[in-house]
C-alpha cells in the first residue's frame, strides 16, 4: 500500500543582494592588493635581504604569474556568480567534498591571518604617521608615541579595536562597506598622487639633505644618511650586481598581496553584471596595482637610493634611533620639507596599511554561507528530511542555503524550480542565467569542459533526478546553464 512521502521544501532565495557595482568591485580587488602594503614589503625586503636584486624586476615576474590565475578565477567568477570563491568552483567542477576541503583550508587560514592586518594597521600605519609627524616637527613625544605602538602590546590593542570597527561595519550591511571603502580609497590614492609628485620633482641630493637635516635634529649626527649605509655594512648588509636569481626569489613578497586581485570572486553573488564585471575587473586590479608600484619603485631608488633603503632595513632603523625600519612614505615625507604633505603621505597610507582586513573578514564569512548548504544534505541521507532537488546544482551537490523562509510542498505535487524566479529578481546570488542570458541549444550528449563547468558530477540519486541542460551562458558564449522543470512524482 503506498505511504505518502513526508512533504518537501524549495529554496526561494539565500539573503544575499547584488550589491557590488563595477567600481566597487575593482576597488575591492585593488584594496585586497593593498598598493601601500605591497611597496612595503618589495621596498624594505628586497634591497635589504637580496643582493642584486632587482624591485622592478620581481614586481614584473610576480605579475606574469599571478596573470593566469586571476584569469581562471575571473573567468569561473563570471561563469559561476554565486559567493563562495574557491568552494563554488572546485565542488562544481571536482565534487563537494573537494570543494569542502579546498575551502575549509582557506577559511581557517584567512580567519587567523586576520591579525596579521590589524597589526600593520599600527606597525605600518599609525607608527610611521606619528613617527614623521614627530620628525617633521621636532616633537619628541610623538616619535615617542609611534615608536610605542609599533610594540607587540601597542599592535595588539590598535589591531583589536581595528577589528572591532570592521565587524561593526559589516553587521550593517555590505552596501555602506561598499560606500566607506569607495570613500577611503579614494584618500589613499589622493596620497599616492602627492606621493609620485614629491618624488618626480626631488632629486637624490634634495633627499640627502633633507634627510640629515631631519633626523640630524634627534640623532645629533651631521650626516645620518651616511652613518645609516656604514652602520648597516658594519652589520653584514652588502650590495650586488644585478642577479636574476635574487630577482626572481623574492617574487614572494609581492605575490602575497597581488594573487589577491581576485577576491571579488568570493563575494560573487553580490556583484552586479558578473558575468562582465568579474571578468575584467580582476586582470585591471592587477595591471593598475603592479603599474603604480612599479612606478613608486622606481623613483624611490632614483630619489632615496636602493642601497640605502636596504641599509635603512637592515638593522631595523636602530642606527637612527627608531624602533623598527622607517617605510617609504616616511622617507617621502622628510623629502618633502612640508609637514602638510608629510601628513597627507603618511595619512593617506594608514587605509592601505590594513586593506586586506575587510577582505579577509568578508571572504572568510562568505566561505562559511557557501559550505553552509551541505545542511541539506546532511539532513537528507539522515532521513530528517526530504529535500526537493529541483535545479541541477541542488542535484548534483545537495548544498542549499536557507536565510530566507522556504515553502513547503506536498511530495506528490510538482518540484518547484527554486531558480525559476531569476529573471524576475536577478539579484539572488544563485542565479546563473539572469537577465543576460544566452539561450543555446542542448543536446544530451553536450559534454567536456563546458558540461562540467555548467552540470558538475553527475547528482546524487535523492529520488529526484536534476534538470536537463537548456541554456548557457559565458559573457555572450554560452556557457550556462538555464534549468528546465522536469516535473517528477515520488513513487510510493
């Protein structure tokens, strides 16, 4: 005798809206870059710690082999528009479990390294800014002051309330995030700007001297620029001729801030237009954050001098008295005989010195909604409950995300196609089709890259079989997939 089936639910959206524009995309991606950030590290590093080697030569080879993996990424990211990055792509193309592995890797990685940003908020950020400030204006107490906070203790107070702030941002919405970040980048790059334009328009002598007069002042030595290189060499730092290998070894240090010109790619249920926007904004962020930094870089060794920035690195600015190595933006604003523009240097900077945070913050979370969908099938292979499988992306990894009311239907009535409403609301995350969509024509035998990218593996049997491949769409080539209902009755 049949039993009737216990009743079913649909998923009808996931909370998340599209709220990511084109611009605040590519600032995302650019901010997760971190220029600032990114100098720092090429500048205090490589001419310290690698002999012969060449800034403009690492930032070159670490762009050509970032250049294929934001390629990928933009393109899955177009491809696939749902939040959730790396889990989306590698469960859809490899399997869940995969996915799951993948991203579990990354989520744990990002939520521990979120210190790491918080505390070159105060190391990189506010340390050089009341630091200059302090030399700028032969005030004492505020060199005191940075020299402080670039102390554990000092770094993890500033980090902590950094955080704090963010979290508090966020709780109200990815949308005024959005709106601070636009805001606050656009500071950043005004100190970029004045940055370049101190530098063009001072000379190495002009640094010299405004170097000695600056610091001669606290040191009481006539020619510090001079006793930095020799108390340095005096330490072990040496210089070099130009060696490819010190110039491709050091590709780490800037490779860990420009892979991340794909972040976009985990928020991507909240981008407008992914399928154009995702797809060139990522290369752009990398193009425009090499290019600048390759441009600082290079006048930085024309105006300071690479074996000085090395020497003013190597013993970690003790043979001026600072408590840790003095970064460009200091430099450039002892360049600029101007306490105005020292401060517009070193405060512009402080939005770049902890832009990975949000990032990490915002990605890290979009992970954990992305993986939250395995519930479903959890509670299916428990028995706990009867999932309607009604799309083949519900099919074929049984992962669905429930932040909004689901309706409930009864088992012999038809599959609700959940996806169904796209084209009506073409905010929701999930959608794959929106308003741009291509229709092409399926055949069953449809299959190779295209068929994976668009199906993934083959659905797991839930007694509900997943819809049939009827559109695709690839920026205009077709590449995704549109499910058709295929009505379908449980047998009792």
């Amino acid at each position: 005798m049949a039993q009737s089936a216990p009743p079913i639910f649909a998923r009808k959206a996931t909370g998340l809206v599209r709220e990511g524009s084109a611009s605040s995309v590519l600032i995302y991606n650019i901010n997760f870059v971190s220029i600032g950030l990114m100098l720092v590290f090429a500048l205090i590093m490589i001419p310290a710690f690698y002999p012969g080697g060449n800034v403009q030569g690492t930032f070159l080879a670490s762009f050509i082999v970032v250049v294929p993996t934001s390629l990928v990424f933009a393109m899955l990211a177009a491809a696939m528009p749902r939040s959730g990055g790396d889990y989306v792509y590698v469960s859809r193309i490899l399997g869940p479990r995969w996915g799951m592995m993948s991203s579990f890797n990354n989520t744990i990685w990002w939520i521990l390294y979120g210190g790491v940003p918080s505390a070159f908020f105060a190391y990189y950020g506010l340390t050089p800014l009341l630091r200059g400030l302090g030399i700028l204006t032969n005030n004492a107490t505020l060199v005191r002051y940075g020299n402080d906070l670039s102390t554990p203790t000092g770094a993890f107070i500033i980090g902590t309330l950094l955080i704090i702030v963010l979290v508090v941002i966020f709780a109200t919405g990815l949308n005024f995030y959005f709106k601070i970040q636009n805001a606050l980048f656009i500071v950043a790059m005004i100190g970029i700007a004045v940055t370049l334009g101190i530098l063009l328009t001072t000379s190495h002598a002009d640094f010299i001297g405004a170097f000695n007069h600056y610091i001669g002042r606290s040191t009481g030595h006539p020619d510090s620029y001079r006793a930095v290189v020799a108390a340095a060499t005096h330490d072990g730092f040496q210089t070099a001729p130009f060696s490819l290998y010190w110039t491709l070894i050091p590709i780490t240090w800037i490779y860990l801030e420009l892979v991340f010109n794909q972040s976009s790619a985990y928020i991507g249920g909240e981008v407008r237009r992914p399928g154009r926007v995702q797809l060139w904004s990522m290369p752009v962020a990398a193009i425009l954050s090499t290019g600048i930094a390759m441009i600082i870089a290079w006048q930085m060794a024309r105006v300071v001098g690479t074996s000085f920035l090395g020497a003013a690195s190597f013993n970690g600015g003790a043979a001026i008295g600072f408590g840790s190595t003095p970064v460009y933006t200091e430099l450039v604003g002892y360049a600029s005989r101007n306490v105005l523009l020292g401060l517009i240097v070193t405060f512009s900077f402080l939005f770049w010195s902890y832009s990975w945070l949000p990032g990490q913050i915002l990605n890290a979370s979009r992970n954990l909604l992305a993986r939250h969908r395995r519930c479903d099938a959890f509670l299916v292979r428990t028995g706990q409950l009867q999932a309607a499988h009604s799309s083949q992306r519900a099919g074929r990894d049984g992962h669905r995300l429930h932040r909004c009311a689901m309706a409930l239907h009864q088992a012999d009535g038809p599959i609700q196609d959940a996806d169904r409403h796209l084209r009506v609301h073409p905010e929701l995350p999930d959608g794959v089709a929106g308003r741009n969509a291509v229709p092409v024509p399926a055949t069953r035998d449809m299959g190779g890259v295209a068929g994976k990218l668009a199906l993934g593996p083959a659905p797991r049997d839930h007694g509900y079989r997943g819809a049939e491949l009827r559109r695709l769409r690839f920026h205009g080539l077709g590449l995704l997939e549109r499910p058709s209902v295929r009505t379908e009755r449980r047998a009792a």
